[in-house]
C-alpha cells in the first residue's frame, strides 16, 4: 500500500512555508481560487516524478522575489516510512533525496512511489500533438520499467548531439558520415529497444482504455487506438540511412520514435475530430484509469491517484460512472 502522510513546502510557487498532514487514504483539497490547490497537487506530484507536472523548468517552482525551494514529503509505503525531498539551492543546483540519500542520478526515483495525475490541461491527450499522447505512454512506461527510462533517456541524448553536429554542417561537403553512422549505431540500439517495449506495453494498456471508456461513458461506443510508427515497416538502420540527407538539409533527426503516435478513434473515425467534448473527456479518463490499472497490476499496490479539477463539463451521468 502507498499513501502520503503528509508534506511540507518551503518557497514553493505561492507558498512560504507549510506543512499538511493526511490520516485518510482520500484526500479532499479545498479552498478559493487563487490559494494554491493546484499547486499543492503539483508539490506531491513532483516528489513522486522528481519535477513539476505544470512548469517546464525548476526555477519556475521558486516564489517569486525567492532563490530556491524545498519540498519535503512523508510516505507509507508497504507499512515502511519513507521520507522524499526535492531540494533547489540558491545555486540552482537541485537534490533530491530519499531517507536523507541523495540520489546521484534521479532518474533512479522514478516508479519508486508510482503516481497517476489527472488535470484540466490533459485534454490535449486527445486533442494535442503525437507529443502529448509520447508523454503520456512514456510517463507509464517508465514507472513499469527503469531500463526503459534509461533508454529513452539515452536515444534523447544522442538525438540531441547529433542535432548539434548537424546544425554545425554549412554545406554537404563539411558532413563528416562516420560520425553521423557513429551516432546512427547508437540511435538505432537506443530506439530499438523502446520501440520494442511501446509495442509489448501498448499491447497491454488498450483492453484497459476500452473496459474503462465503456464503463464512464456508459455507452455501447467503439473506441480504438493504433500504435503509429515510423519503424513498422523498416528497420532503424535503414530508416536512418534513407533519411541521412533529408536531415542533412533540415539539420535536425527527422525519423525515429520521437515521431510515435497513438492514434485514437471511435468507431473508426479520427476521435480529435470526431468525437463530442464529453466523449473526450471520457477517454481522458479511460487512458488515465489504464495507467492507473496497470501500475497496480505492476507494483502490487495501488499508486498515488492525483486529481485536480477533473469534473468541468463532465455530465453527471459520466461524473457518477467515473466516480464508481
């Protein structure tokens, strides 16, 4: 069993310095706009995932007119304490710690306190770009598997360095091709093996997605979800290969898992599209309970199920359906 007993906030977006305690597995926030619920939720989110869910950077999360902050948490996990801190100095340099060990790579927290979040910017899950919907299977993934992460986190690395030697090439003749077949090589291992695990975890996420988008929408409504790749039909190698001048010219990686999909539809047709706003937003949910299902399928125990402001524009039909 997970649970949070309480958390403490220190220089926190609108906090200066807080602490709330929790005795009950369900927890009710509530207060007016404007008080910092959300950024509560963002504060238990973050210990969970190591950074902010709202804010693209950590110095985002420090109060204005203030240097840094520090985010302290308690947690049961299994019936054993545990104690979550994420630190950012003056410095900019940012800790984060369990049971007062400081990580030396905190990408090793992720899926220790596995976490679901549902809030009102998900609805680009539905509507979004391939990028939303990469973010969404990838957040799962990684709490399901740290060598998936670790991957991941490598193809993003060499991506990004051979982006900068491509962007440094003025003309064809400058291009140094062992270089790029040496980036190629490791792109070609490093992606491979996350395709491979999109593949195997898709697999197993959509009968969820159906079960739960049929039980809050209440309707007898066919929904689906195709994995899109650009490597279903070639091998990394030649994809690479085939592409080398196209990204020459645009001097940027053009293929590759970064271009993944999961493209939704109700009966058959695109669900962006298609589909009402109610109907969205039940998908939402149903992807959202997926992850949730099989995290705990996964860990043994239940995950942290952060929800903030998820019932605007859901009827009550489907508001009861969700909530049973």
């Amino acid at each position: 069993m997970l649970s949070l007993r309480s958390i403490s906030v220190f220089q926190f977006k609108n906090y200066q310095s807080s602490r709330f305690s929790f005795d009950q597995r369900v927890i009710g926030i509530c207060g007016p706009n404007g008080t910092g619920k959300t950024n509560l939720v963002d504060a238990i989110y973050s210990l969970c995932f190591t950074k902010s869910y709202f804010s693209r950077s950590d110095q985002q999360n420090v109060k204005h007119g203030e240097q840094g902050f520090r985010v302290e948490g308690e947690f049961d996990l299994n019936g054993r304490p545990v104690k979550v801190a994420s630190v950012l100095r003056e410095t900019g340099k940012k800790e984060f710690s369990t049971d007062g060990q400081v990580y030396e790579r905190i990408s090793k927290h992720i899926g220790m306190l596995p976490a679901v979040i549902i809030a009102p910017d998900d609805a680009d899950l539905i509507t979004g770009g391939s990028e939303e919907r990469r973010r969404y299977l990838d957040t799962l993934f990684s709490q399901l598997d740290p060598l998936y992460l670790q991957e991941l986190m490598a193809w993003n690395r060499v991506t990004a360095q051979r982006n900068v030697y491509l962007k440094s090439c003025t003309d064809r003749r400058s291009v140094n091709h062992a270089l790029l077949d040496t980036y190629d090589l490791q792109l070609a291992k490093h992606g491979s093996f996350v395709y491979r695990k999109r593949q195997e975890f898709i697999l197993t996420l959509l009968p969820f997605v159906a079960r739960f988008y049929s039980e809050i929408a209440g309707k007898d409504e066919e929904v689906s979800a195709t994995y899109e790749s650009q490597l279903h039909n070639s091998t990394f190698e030649q994809l690479l290969s085939d592409n080398r001048e196209k990204d020459i010219m645009l001097q940027r990686t053009s293929c590759g898992i970064h271009k993944d999909d999961l493209a939704l539809s109700l009966g058959g047709r695109p669900f962006k599209t298609e589909a009402s706003q109610g109907q969205r937003k039940s998908l939402l949910f149903a992807l959202k309970l997926a992850e949730f299902e099989i995290l705990k399928q996964h860990k043994g125990f239940a995950p942290i199920l952060l929800l903030d402001d998820v019932f605007e524009k859901l009827d009550e039909t489907r508001i009861r359906n969700l909530l049973t």
